[in-house]
C-alpha cells in the first residue's frame, strides 16, 4: 500500500492518470465504496471526486457546487448528506484513485487513496 498522498484536484487527477487510472466517480467512492479498504487514506476524509455535482438517488441525497468547486467525498459505507462536499479546487485534499491499468471495474480501485 502506499501512503496518503495530498493534492488539489489537477494535480489528484494527474496522480491518477500516471498510475493508468482516473479520479474515482461520486458514485463509485459512495455506493460502490471503491476505494474503501485499498488506501493508506482515513476513509472519513475527503478525497476528489471527477465530478462537481452527484444525485444519489437510492438514499435522496444531492449535492451541486459551484463554479471553481469539485466535488470531494469519503468512503465509508454509512450513507449521510455529509458524504460529500464542495472545496475549491485548488485546496489540499487526499487522493484517491479508480480503474487503473484500464479496468473499468469500480471495485478495482488503485492501491492509492
């Protein structure tokens, strides 16, 4: 495993992207919690998302952010309207990252948070 790694959200992206993967979906870190047991990162930390805005409508939670803003959220399996957030995207937040080497599995997340 390797270490929590920190970054704003071009530069989680590119972290992403050097490993063959891409920044996990909202869905993916929530329903699927992709990346839950595969990082060195506290699941209950936020980590960036590929997307500024995500419905989940199993659970009637929504959020929408602004421009500038991504959306960030944590894995932990425990369904919550504090799930997700907004952050600027030039803010510090932890990496994590979904299909690498091109499988397009959800569950096959990085071992990278």
């Amino acid at each position: 495993w390797l270490d929590c790694d920190q970054a704003d959200a071009d530069g989680a992206a590119a972290i992403c992207a050097s490993e063959g993967g891409a920044l996990c979906s909202p869905y993916e870190m929530l329903a699927d919690e992709a990346t839950r047991s595969t990082s060195e990162c506290d699941m209950f930390d936020y980590a960036w998302t590929d997307d500024d805005s995500f419905t989940w409508s199993s659970e009637s939670l929504s959020w929408s952010c602004g421009a500038g803003e991504r959306l960030a959220c944590v894995s932990n399996g425990h369904p919550a309207s504090t799930d997700c957030a907004c952050y600027d995207e030039s803010t510090q937040l932890d990496v994590r990252c979904c299909n690498c080497d091109g499988n397009d599995d959800a569950m096959a997340a990085c071992l990278r948070c």
